[in-house]
C-alpha cells in the first residue's frame, strides 16, 4: 500500500455503486493537526486520511484504498459529464506551477468561507448598507482616483510607486512621525506596539491595535462582523469613475463662441476614457473602517504575481470604473487591520522588502523587530507565505534580541494553535531556539511573565522544554565522556 505524505497530489476514488461510472477527484494530502475539531470527532476508528478536494474544497477522510496516484494532469474525456472536474484538474495545474501545497488550499477554502459569509450580510442589509453605489452620487470612487493619480505621477518622474496611504482631504500632509521603540528602556508606552515593564507584576505584552492583548490579535481578526463588512463584489462592479464636467467662463462672448451640448459630451467622454486608459494597471487597498483614509496603491502586476491573491478560486481583485480597467482589492479582513500597520506590507508588496533595509545602530535595530511585529499578523491573515519568510528573514538579522521583544513576538506567534505554514513554523522554531538557550535569563528577570507566557500558550512551553532536554542530555553526554576519560587516564 502507498503512503501518501501531506502536500501530495492525488485522485480520489468514488466509493459504493459511483464507483464504475464517476471518474476520480483530485485532492491535496493533508496533515491530521490542521483538521477542525468538529470533523476530528467524526474520524473512523479505522486507518483514514485527511484530503481536501480541489475546486470543491472539502475536507474529507478517506481510506487508502481509496487514494490513487495522480500520474497525469490532463482531465479524463469524460470530464465535461461533471461539473468542476476540469477546473479541479486546472487547480492541480496552478499548484505544481507556483508550488503551492495544502497550506495554500486550506487559506483559500478559509477566505472563501469569510467571502460567503459577507455576501449573505450584503444581501440581508443590502438597503441599509452605507457602502451601496447611488447613482446619484458621482463622487464614490474619488479616493481611488486620486490615489492612483499620485501613483501614476510618481511613475512618470521615474519613482517607484509610493505604498504610503493617503487622505482625501489631506494631499500634501507631512509624512508620519517615526514610531520609536522603548522595548530596550523596558519602560511602558501606551504608543508603543510593545507595553511590558520590568516588574513580575506585568502581564503579558500586547500590541496597540485597539488595546487587544496578544492572546486576542489573531482571534479578533477573524471574527467575522456583519455590519463592518459589508463589502460584496457587486458594490464595485456598480460603481462608475467620476465624469468629469467642463466649464469655462473665458468662453463666453470670445471668437470661440460657446460650445454646444453635443461638443461638451464627446469631450468629457474622451477625457473620461483617458482617465480610465491610465488607471489601468493599478489595484487599491482600503484599508480600515474610516473610507477616507488608509488606502495604498499597488502596481497590479505585483499583486498578480502573488498566488495567494491569484488563484482561480479567489475573487480579490474587483473592477471598478466604466471600462472595468482598475482593481480594487476586496477583503472583509482589512477593515480590522490598523493602516498604520499595513504601510509596512505595501512597502513589501512594492518593493519585495519593507522598513530598515541596514540596520546601522540600536534604535534601527529595536525599530526594525518593531515593523516585523507589526506586519506579521497582517501577513499570517492573508496568508503571504513569502512576506512570513522575510520577517524570519529580518528577524535573524535583528539579532541580539532584548528579551522583552522575544517575549512578545514568543505571544505573537504562538497565539495561532495551527501551523499551516512552514514559515511560521521557521520563526517558531527561531524564537523557541533563543529561549531555550536562554532559559535561566528569562526566568531571572521576567520569572512572572515568563511563566504567564508559558501557561497561556502550551507550544511555546513544549518546544523550549523539548529543546531544552535535548541541550541538558548532550550537556550530560559530555560531562559523563569526561569523566570517563578522566578515569582511564587515572588506570593508566
């Protein structure tokens, strides 16, 4: 019997009488730990495994019986007879050509599953909802507009395209304050994303996005909100870009003499269409609750390049505008993130890189751990493995570590029960190194902490003690060869 291990590609095989007349599904292997518990409780006592189904995107146990190797990638003629088949075949397609694994499949039945749920509150306030086109309203899209208008002028004097966000009202305000660290000083600051102080009395350190504690970042950004995300598909599709209107007074009574209706509608359609023609290319992302601030432009081919944005089953990216040329990015996850927070993946998503490129003294040092801190969960929500892999990147290079930002990444990090990517499993394994070779140091001078750390997050507490054993049994090994050689040498 094969053994088929997770992130491999198969065919499932129908089971019962759909045996002979249904052609096998394809599916991805998955791992036991990233099944949800309710479907843990309705496992078999026999051997199964846990797939998921490509197109469909269920999770299922199957038996390996049931498994057949996938040594083709052309679907079966009689693919037409079955709703999804091809597709599913185009997906195993996808996959071994960006390299994608369960990991991705798993993301992606996660956002459609939120997508779902926003589409049936839109449907259910679908009057009520503040965010719905009116036709009588021209202006909706004008911070889109603008946005990419900067972007497009910054292209023309040969700039990369500024990920910073910008405000409706505001559009020449100063660049933002830098955000100074005093995870090194270990005194509090209620501005800071870190608060912890050196006394035993503290709990654990928390991030500033609206007051939440560690323990409750992850968890409360994907607490599904029905009336603050209300953004469906069709709300963009509806919209129109702004119709420019023309009006001069120098005309009046001049050779020219005025122009009349017909002239005035052909001009404004050309400009129009000209607006559009040089919007194309570009996708916006609001990011936020307050509509007029927080938005980035991002080149559209960055954002294409990214499989986890891309993929077929997705529907990120809406048209907008008449001629459907320019994107917006839709996703109900980015009111909850702070846009002061997200500057740090726009950078990323521009430039393959983000915040201190060179780390020269210690302030750059602490603020670099700082950015990192912040665009992880943002990076972990939309499921950007390659942004993941360079904050582990940056983290290792921001090393020596204060012990109070280990502390609060160590709370970060582990706050997610599951590791469906191997880059999250990458930093935990960096931040469970660290804290293992320091063990007594933490417990010296953060024991209280130190502790609350381990007992609220159980993993971080089992792979500092697993490592921990192996350190103390090659310490043991050691010191016994020692004594060993000592004792030869005293017979000889």
């Amino acid at each position: 019997m094969a053994i088929f291990s997770p992130d491999t590609y198969v065919l499932i095989a129908p089971s019962g009488a759909d045996r002979s007349r249904r052609p096998p599904w394809p599916a991805v292997v998955c791992r036991d730990k990233e099944v949800p518990k309710r479907m843990l409780n309705d496992r078999s006592n026999t051997f199964v495994i846990p797939v998921l189904l490509l197109q469909k995107l269920e999770l299922r146990w199957v038996l390996p019986g049931d498994i057949l190797v996938l040594d083709h990638l052309a679907p079966p003629e009689s693919a037409n007879k079955w709703p999804g088949l091809k597709i599913a075949y185009q997906d195993v397609c996808h996959a071994y050509q960006h390299g994608l694994g369960y990991a991705h499949w798993l993301a992606v039945r996660r956002a459609n599953n939120e997508l779902n749920d926003v589409e049936e509150a839109y449907a259910v306030e679908q009057r009520a909802s503040p965010l719905l086109p009116n036709d009588e309203d021209v202006d909706d899209d004008a911070g889109l507009a603008m946005a990419i208008k900067a972007s497009l002028e910054d292209i023309g004097r040969n700039k990369t395209v500024s990920p910073r966000p910008f405000s409706d009202t505001e559009d020449s305000s100063p660049p933002s304050p830098r955000i100074r660290s005093t995870l090194k000083r270990g005194r509090p600051n209620s501005e800071s994303s870190f608060q912890f102080m050196d006394n035993d009395t503290t709990l654990l350190p928390s991030p500033s996005r609206s007051g939440d504690s560690p323990a409750k970042t992850v968890a409360s950004q994907r607490r599904s909100n029905e009336h603050g995300r209300m953004i469906a598909a069709a709300s963009f599709k509806e919209r129109k870009m702004k119709r420019p209107r023309i009006h001069d007074d120098t005309l009046e009574g001049s050779s020219r003499g005025e122009p009349n209706n017909e002239e005035v509608e052909e001009e404004a359609s050309s400009d129009a269409s000209a607006e559009e023609d040089e919007n194309e290319g570009l996708v916006c992302f609001s990011i936020g609750r307050d509509p007029n601030q927080g938005k980035y432009v991002i080149p559209e081919e960055n954002i294409r390049s990214k499989a986890y944005f891309v993929a077929p089953h997705l529907s990120f990216l809406q048209p907008v505008g008449k001629r459907l040329r320019s994107h917006v990015f839709v996703r109900p996850c980015l009111r909850d993130i702070d846009p002061e927070d997200f500057k740090h993946v726009a950078d990323y998503l521009s430039t393959d890189d983000f915040g201190h490129r060179v780390i020269e003294d210690e302030d750059q040092r602490a603020e670099s751990v700082e950015e990192c801190y912040k665009a992880w969960n943002i990076a972990q929500e939309l499921g950007m493995w390659d942004l993941m892999a360079k904050i582990v990147e940056k983290m290792t290079k921001a090393q020596p570590w204060q012990m109070e930002e280990v502390l609060a990444f160590s709370a970060l990090v582990y706050d997610t029960p599951l590791t469906v990517l191997p880059d999250h499993d990458d930093m935990r394994d960096l931040l469970a190194n660290h804290i293992a070779e320091h063990y007594w140091a933490f417990v010296g001078e953060h024991t209280t902490t130190f502790a609350e750390l381990m007992k609220k997050c159980p993993a971080l507490e089992f792979d500092v003690l697993e490592r921990r054993t192996e350190t103390l049994r090659q310490t043991v090994d050691a010191v016994e060869d020692e004594i060993d050689e000592e004792g030869e040498a005293e017979s000889t």
